[in-house]
C-alpha cells in the first residue's frame, strides 16, 4: 500500500491493518492533508492491480 500512495504528495499517515498472526488483511487506511490530495488519489488508484489485485480505494465511513 505504502509504494502505491507514495507518489502522491501531502499524504499525512497510511496503515495496513494485519490480523494476530502479523498478516496483512487486505485492507488499511491512508490520511492525507488536504481533501483534493485525497480526492486525486481515490481517482487515480481505485480500480487498479496490485499483486494482482484489484484495489477498491473509497473514502473511510464514520459509524
């Protein structure tokens, strides 16, 4: 995750969240300093392959 969101600027922090066993889950979050960085980030990226994997970026939901 962290070499994808890299090239883009004002990203403030990124975490992979990773089960007991220090395994990734597939998942983690990425802030970045302003709205517009993270809106160009989501357009850019989602929808793309990773590992072959397909990446679904979208924007965290508040519970």
């Amino acid at each position: 995750m962290t070499e994808v969101f890299s090239t883009f600027d004002d990203v403030n922090k990124a975490k992979v969240i990773i089960d007991e066993g220090k395994s990734s889950r597939g998942f983690g979050f990425v802030e970045f300093l302003t709205n517009e960085s993270a809106r160009s980030a989501l357009n850019a990226i989602d929808g793309q392959m990773l590992n072959g994997k397909n990446l679904c970026v979208s924007y965290a939901q508040v519970l």
